[in-house]
C-alpha cells in the first residue's frame, strides 16, 4: 500500500507535522517548486526533520530548510523500503530538484522504478491528517 499525504507546511502551529515512523519518501518544495527529494527504509519523519535542524556532521553534507520560512512545504508518501528507494529515484530523475546532490543526469530510470512511479500516481490513499492505520 501506498499513502500519500496532501502539501503541507512541515510545522503547524510550531509543532511537528508529521509523526508516523514508517519507511516512505519525502518531497521539500520552496514556492511549490519541488527543491528535494529524499527517503528512509526505517523512518521518514526522523529523516525529513533533519533538513530543518542545523547538522554538524562533518561526514555528511545535508541542506538545511528554514522551518519558519513559509514558502517550504512537504509531502510524505508512505510505502514499503524497496519502493521507498525506487520511487526517491524515479522523483529525482522526472524533476531534478535543485538540492538533491546526486548526480542525476548519468542516471537511467529502469522499468521498476517507472512501475514505481505508476502505482504513486494511480494507486494511492491521500491523507490529510492522521493516518489511517
């Protein structure tokens, strides 16, 4: 299964959005331009939330969001790991985000993440609040 929440701005009313600790991929825009794409096999919201606290880990470069800035929103969309990485891919190859440090233009999407891709775009439940499970 597959749940896609609505664009939300990542904080309402100065707390946390997003709560569910499921594997899934994230979207950041800036001005309803998609600026990143990312994912997590194990927890989405611990690793969406880091692109908005400062990050000093020298061995990591990560871009940092201004959480009081209201041109940024997000999307989470929920799904298994496996999907989870192919669906990151497939997002960074169709919009080429800004942000996104991967090198995307020697990439190729593969028939798995364009099936990956399909089932986002036509078989998902979209939320606006709780989940619901």
């Amino acid at each position: 299964m597959i749940i896609k929440s609505t664009i939300n701005h990542p904080y309402r009313d100065n707390k946390i959005f997003y709560t569910a600790q499921l594997p899934g991929v994230y979207i950041i825009y800036k001005n309803e331009k998609i600026v990143y794409v990312g994912f997590s096999g194990y927890n989405v919201y611990k690793t969406l939330y880091r692109h908005f606290q400062q990050w000093n880990d020298p061995t990591q470069t990560r871009v940092i969001y201004n959480k009081n800035d209201n041109r940024i929103k997000v999307r989470v969309i929920y799904c298994s790991p496996t999907k989870a990485k192919k669906l990151e891919s497939a997002l960074i190859l169709k919009y080429k985000p800004k942000d996104n440090p991967e090198k995307y233009d020697n990439l190729i999407m593969d028939s798995k993440e364009k099936k990956v891709l399909n089932e986002v775009n036509n078989e998902f439940i979209t939320y606006n609040n709780n989940l619901p499970f």
